[in-house]
C-alpha cells in the first residue's frame, strides 16, 4: 500500500510493485510438483497463504483456485491438459 495525499492509502498496482512482489513470493517457495491433476505447491512454513493469494490474483486463467495450509499450496488448473505450462509458470517465479 501506498499513501497517497489524499490521507487513504491505495494498493500500488504498478509493474515495479508486482515484480517486487512476485520476488519475494518465489523466495518462499520450496518446491512445486504435479500429479497430472492437482499442483502441490511446499513454500517456508506460515507463507502458504501468501503464495496462495499471491497466485489466486494473478491474470491466470490456468487457475480455477488454490487452498492453503501452513506451508503447502493445492493449485487446481482450471485444464489438466495445460497443467506443466502453469508448472512452469509458479516455477518461473522461483528463479
């Protein structure tokens, strides 16, 4: 959030901000695997809500939805068939 000089803050959505933010949700993530059906992501344990939220809000239309634990994230892709592109995806996030 940033404050503006109206004296509310608003959600910085610039590109600047995301990749930030997309920096520190790779630096919790553990490790990503599949089992052809559902995305199991493992993050640093407490962090699996904010990798949750993070992938949930992005511009994906290869997620139907994600649940969160503590440290593990199930992804379920919106088509098996596309499932290692959004693999790739979450993966490209860690690098």
């Amino acid at each position: 959030c940033v404050a503006r000089n109206s004296g509310r803050y608003e959600l910085d959505d610039s590109a600047e901000y995301a990749l930030a933010l997309g920096n520190v949700v790779g630096m919790e993530i553990l490790e990503v695997s599949h089992n052809g059906h559902m995305i199991v992501v493992r993050t640093l344990v407490g962090r699996a809500q904010g990798v949750a939220a993070y992938l949930d809000g992005m511009d994906e239309q290869l997620i139907m939805g994600t649940v969160a634990g503590d440290d593990t994230v199930f992804v379920a892709p919106s088509e098996p068939d596309l499932i290692e592109s959004l693999v790739s995806k979450i993966e490209a996030l860690i690098r």
